[in-house]
C-alpha cells in the first residue's frame, strides 16, 4: 500500500475514560517526570504529584489516539479522492476538537485549493464504523466542497 501524505493537526485535547484506565494501570515509577511549572501548579493548588503524572500521561494518550484517529481519517478521504477526484488530494486536515469538527484541505488537479468542514461526529462514524452509507456521506461533502465554485482556505 502507498503511504498517503497530508499535514495532520490536533487543536484541542481529547482524554478518554480508557486513556485513564490505560494511565492509572502505570506504576508510579514509570510516570512522567514533571517539569517545575506543574510542579509549582501542583503546590499551588495542592494536587499531588502522582494525581497530576497520571492526569499528564493519560492526556498524552489521548494525543496519540487522537493522532491516529485523524491519520485512519485522513487515509479514508485521500481513498476517495483517489477514485472519485484523480489529481486532488488531501493537503491537511486539522481535528478541531473544542469546535467539534475536521477541517479539510484540498488542493485540485488544476492546483486549486479548497477547504471544508466536516462534523466530529461523521469523521468519528467513518472511522469507527466505515459503513457504506456513513462513508457516502463523507464522499457526497467532498464530492460538495469541490465542486463549489471557490471555498477559500484558512489565510486567502
């Protein structure tokens, strides 16, 4: 298989009960060291170190699941521009995560560059999921944004 490539974004953070299960499973000694900021927020505020080492690693999970998730979903879409747009491909996508959407953007076979969003939940289903209709959906906004006249990306 080829090895797609597009920029991939994270802008917010994301921890799941099974990314703190996953952390609180670690033995203490095999915790983040703390830098001296969260070690004066700590104090501050009086959490203890260990609490603070867990809630640091389980965020640090959350990243990577994040990370991946976009990957896988970022794969699906190129797949789709492969088949149904030859010449466009994905150029980034961004996990907007606080505004509960993907954004993508595209560039065109004629170098036009085109940006969308699409709804957390939807990038969600097609990456839990991949069924048939739930992967349409995605293709028909993309299919959509394409063939829009000009939808600008962040920046023009």
């Amino acid at each position: 298989m080829t090895k797609i490539r597009f920029a991939s974004v994270i802008r917010g953070s994301t921890t799941s009960v099974l990314d703190w299960q996953k952390a609180m499973a670690v033995g203490k000694d095999d915790l983040p060291e703390l830098t001296p900021e969260q070690r004066a927020f700590i104090k501050r505020f009086g959490i203890s170190e260990e609490e603070y080492a867990r809630s640091v690693l389980a965020g640090r999970y959350g990243e990577e699941r994040t990370k991946e998730r976009t990957a896988a979903l970022g794969n699906t879409i190129q797949q789709i521009l492969d088949k149904r747009v030859p010449g466009a491909r994905l150029e980034r996508i961004t996990a907007e995560l606080i505004d509960g959407r993907w954004r993508l953007e595209f560039e065109t076979k004629d170098q036009r560059r085109v940006g969308t969003f699409i709804p957390r939940a939807l990038g969600d289903d097609v990456i839990d999921s991949g069924a048939p209709e739930v992967v349409r959906d995605l293709e028909t906004r993309i299919l959509a944004a394409l063939t829009a006249e000009h939808l600008p990306v962040a920046g023009e």
